[in-house]
C-alpha cells in the first residue's frame, strides 16, 4: 500500500463507529489497524536506517539515544528497532512485506531475534529465501511461521547444530533484581535448549504433584496469569530445602519424539521428525546423549543377583557395576577432572546403539563436560583390557593414561573392592 492508501485507511479508521460495529465490522477494523501497525513500524526501521548512516558519518551521534529521547523511551526500547533493521536489510522482501501491511511486527521480531547470531555463510543461504519466507509468514499465524523460520535456519546451517548449542550455552544467563515500585523479588532467565527442556518438564511435573487436585487460594481468575502464578510456586517448591537439606520438588521427565533413522544414523534427512516440546531444539547427538540416562528396556537380572555383564539386555549399568567403577575410579575417568563420583553419568565406550554391551569392560564414569566431549565434541574413547584409557581429540591428538589404581593392587585387594 502506498502513503496515500494509508492516508485513506487513517482517515476510514478515524470515521468508523464502533458503537454500531458487527463481528465482521469489527474483524475488518482488526486487519486494518494490523496492517497499519506493520507500516509504521517499517517506517521506523527506515528512520533507524538512516540514523546508523549518519552515526558512521559523525561518531558522535548516538542512535538509540536519539531514539530513547524522541520516543520516551528506555534506551533498552530504544535498541528494537536497531535489532530489526538487521533483519530487513537481510531479507529486504520481508521488509517490503512488513511496509505493505503483509507480514506483521510480531513476525519481524521472531526473524530478528533468530538471524542475529547466525555466521556470515548460514545467514547468506537464508537470505536466498527471503521470497519463501515471506510468502510464508503473509499466509500463516506466528506459530506456524517460528516453525517454518526454525526449520530454514536449520537447512541453512548445513550442520548438526552442535556449535549453535555451544553457543547457546555460552548465553545462558539469569539475572536477579528489586522492583522498588512492587517491592517484588524479580528475575529473567535464558537457558540453552538442553537446560530448558529439563527446567521446563519439572516446572510442569511440579505443577501437577501440586495442584493436580485444587488450585491455591491465592490463583488469579485470570487463566494466563493463573499459570504465571503457579509457575513460580512450582520454581519455589522445587528450590525450597528441609531442615535436613533434602530438598523438596519433582524429578524432570524429558520426552523427546524423535524418528529412528535420524536417532540410529546420528543425523537429520529431508523427514526428520525431532519434537522435544516447549517449543525447543537440540541437535541430534544430543539427544543420543540424553538417552543414556533413559531405560529403554527391562533389566533382566540372573539367578546370583549380581551381574557384571548385562550385554544389551539393558542400557543401565546396575548397581554392582556401579559399585565397582567407583572403587576403580571416585569420580569422572578423565585425567585430572576433579568431579565426584555423585556428578558423574555411566557412559558406555562403544555405544549402547551400536550394540555395545552394558559390560563393565565397556563402561566408564564421565562428569557431565566430558560426557558431552564424548558425544558432540567428538572425543573418541578406547579402554583396553586392563583399563588403559585412551582419548583421541578431533586434532588428532591422543592421551593413554594408566590403569586405575584399584587394579595396580593385589588380586586380593581387587577382588575385595571389585565385585564379580
């Protein structure tokens, strides 16, 4: 639409009388003032455009603060408009789109917030569908348009997405302040998707061990901010302790849907289905990592109770191997990790997925970093038969350490802290 249509739809806008509005009346109203919106806010980018061009000609202009002044704003406000200009220079039909009334601001920000962190190569191969995604988002609600814009991104990295998630929990962050004018505690966080995914099915599983039954006196009528409200009762039942320093709350259950191609073979195709919920991502070696933690069949036990060797009867290391891998070794295997026995996870050397048995021979103990060195950094682990430990590092680098000095003591001294 041109300056004198909107004009014109200002003018028709201004006249139309709400008092006698049907439905449809009113609808109508909706779609105009939405495209409307769109075409300010793309005339603020311009604005914003040009004030970046005048800041590299004289330093000592300070856009947002131009922005702050002119608008009343804070200078963290004054920064949006900055942020989507990033996106429309990108992909200059999204922006035309957003002047023409066409895609909408809530639509602009999602592509901002996703395109600012993306490496020159990546952001080059979406800007090539620019055109799609426009047609898109014109076509589609936000939902649907965040799910497309996902799904392009991640064909556009051409990779795992294991630097993305990197990077990500790089930027985790949690930051604590006073609201003086409520007097309220407050607090924001943003969290890698791995973490969120955890944080977010205990937050839920919590709500519902609390007030599956009845919702506290205290609840807001309001459905949305009823669920704000229990949300943080949840957070605090979870981080409240006993007198005894056991501490209250529900253990996280993550359900990942995932397609067995892409979960066996360890990476995406043309019909990946990954969903983890929450609207979250996480690369596929992740999610094979996570696996680890999940019992995916029965542990079957034999006649003595004890069994040292479980083959692939069971993912899970049982509690005898456990006993012995920690007599070996008291915390993560890893030379010169400092990481206790009570932080560590059971990692099996050759792949649980790849037939490698829940043996004690194929199992080691690894803190959470070098578990995850292991899988998405690549490390490749080799145990031989007296527990020699070698690494090898992508570079090609390799450390072998000794055996565990459990074993380096007498067979009568091993069989008492072994069990066999």
């Amino acid at each position: 639409m041109n300056p004198q249509g909107y004009a014109e739809l200002v003018e028709h806008l201004s006249a139309s009388c709400l008092d006698v509005s049907t439905v449809d009346d009113c609808r109508s109203l909706l779609t105009e003032l939405d495209g409307l919106r769109s075409w300010v806010e793309s005339r603020s980018i311009a604005v914003a455009q040009r004030l970046n061009q005048l800041a590299s000609e004289t330093p000592a202009i300070f856009p947002e603060q131009v922005v702050a002044e002119a608008t009343r704003v804070s200078l963290t406000q004054a920064l949006q408009p900055f942020k989507r200009v990033g996106a429309v220079e990108l992909l200059p039909e999204f922006g035309a789109g957003l002047a023409a009334g066409a895609v909408t601001v809530e639509q602009l920000d999602m592509l901002a917030r996703s395109v600012a962190g993306l490496d020159r190569a990546t952001s080059d191969r979406l800007s090539e569908r620019d055109a799609f995604l426009t047609h898109v988002a014109a076509r589609t609600t936000s939902t649907q348009f965040a799910r497309t814009l996902r799904d392009e991104i991640r064909r556009a990295r051409r990779d795992d997405g294991i630097d993305r998630l990197e990077q990500q929990r790089r930027n985790t962050r949690l930051r604590t302040w006073i609201d003086h004018e409520t007097g309220m505690w407050c607090l924001r966080g943003e969290f890698d998707p791995e973490t969120g995914a955890v944080l977010h099915n205990r937050l839920h599983n919590a709500i519902e061990a609390l007030f599956h039954d009845a919702a506290p006196e205290t609840s807001p009528t309001d459905p949305i901010e009823k669920q704000h409200h229990l949300r943080a009762l949840a957070l605090a039942a979870i981080t409240a302790t006993t007198s005894n320093g056991r501490r209250h709350g529900t253990t996280a259950d993550v359900t990942v849907l995932i397609d067995a191609k892409t979960f066996l073979d360890g990476c995406a195709h043309d019909e990946t289905v990954i969903d983890i919920g929450a609207g979250l991502e996480l690369p596929v070696e992740t999610i094979r990592r996570m696996a680890c933690h999940a019992d995916f069949t029965p542990i079957i036990v034999g006649a003595d109770g004890v069994h040292m060797e479980l083959g692939q009867t069971t993912r899970l290391a049982n509690r005898e191997q456990r006993r012995a891998l920690r007599a070996m070794y008291h915390g993560c295997a890893i030379p010169g990790c400092t990481v206790v026995w009570d932080y560590v996870t059971i990692h099996h050397i050759t792949y649980f997925r790849n037939r490698g048995p829940t043996d004690i021979a194929n199992l080691l103990p690894l803190c959470h970093k070098h578990h995850h060195l292991a899988h998405e950094g690549r490390w490749v682990l080799t145990l031989d038969a007296a527990r020699r430990l070698t690494i090898t590092r992508p570079d090609g680098t390799r450390t072998t350490t000794d055996p565990p000095q459990v074993l380096a003591r007498s067979p009568a001294r091993r069989r008492e802290l072994v069990p066999c």
